[in-house]
C-alpha cells in the first residue's frame, strides 16, 4: 500500500492516477463494490470492473500500462504517394476524377487501395479537388453563352 501511494503523485496521466486510486480505495477497505467507487473515481462501473480483471490477470505492471495507440500502418505506399503528387501537379494530366486517379494507381502500382483512402489523402495532402463535367442542356444557347462571355469583366 505504501507503494501505491509513493506511486500517485508521479503518475502523469489521469487514467493512471485513477486506476491507483482504484487500488488504494480496495487495499484501504474504504469500498466493497466496484459500484461504490462510481462516484469517487468517476468512472463508470464497467471500467473499473475491467481494471480490477487487469489487475487481477497481470497485477500492477499491467494496470499502469498503457494500450492505445499502434497498428497505424500507411495504407498508401511511399512511392505511390510521390507519383500521385506528380500526377495532381502535372498541368498536362488529363485526369478528371478520383474514379480514374484510383484506376491509373492500381493499373500502374498493383495497389489495392479504397476509394475513400485515396480520396481523403488527394483532398487533405494535395488540397486537389478533381470534378467531372457536367452536361451542358440541350435547349441552351450557344449565342447567348458567346455574348455573355464578351460582356463580362475578365478577373
């Protein structure tokens, strides 16, 4: 017990500090059930049923470990990343939508990436922001359009 209490103030993490408290409130005999520390550690019954398993299963070293985080692989490769940069910034690409960027990476780099993936990474990497053409209507002036490009101030 008086590890733990040497243990609480060098702790920087909240969860930590709770998951000690946690412990010294069992150890103490202040609480019997995981529901009367509800409202002292301010967590939920759930979660303080977890951290006594943990502590249960693999003891304090466990507890205090931390486990978020990780598996954050790239999805995009390196080298696919470059040529996409290439591609976005080569004025003389004709490419029109994402559908075709996606198709031209998995032709060219045999790369199994999602729409989504590669669309967000254009987006937030690149800042691209690639539009198919519309149709034009099939009752509109062609004259009306040349007359109303000549009248108005170019920017």
């Amino acid at each position: 017990m008086s590890t733990l209490k040497k243990l609480l103030p060098k702790q920087t993490s909240i969860t930590k500090r709770s998951r000690i408290k946690m412990l010294l409130l069992i150890h103490q005999k202040k609480v019997i059930y995981s529901k009367d520390m509800v409202p002292k550690l301010k967590h939920c019954r759930k979660t303080i049923y977890t951290w006594i398993k943990v502590y249960r299963d693999g003891g304090l070293e466990l507890l205090l470990s931390s486990n978020k985080g990780g598996n954050n692989t790239p999805l995009i490769e390196q080298g696919t990343k470059e040529a996409l940069a290439e591609k976005l910034s080569d004025p003389l690409a004709q490419i029109t939508s994402y559908t075709e960027l996606l198709d031209w990476v998995q032709e060219h780099y045999q790369s199994n990436i999602n729409y989504a993936t590669l669309y967000k990474h254009c987006r937030v990497h690149h800042h691209s922001v690639l539009k198919v053409a519309r149709k034009s209507h099939h009752k509109k002036d062609e004259q009306a359009v040349e007359a109303f490009k000549k009248t108005t101030p170019s920017t």
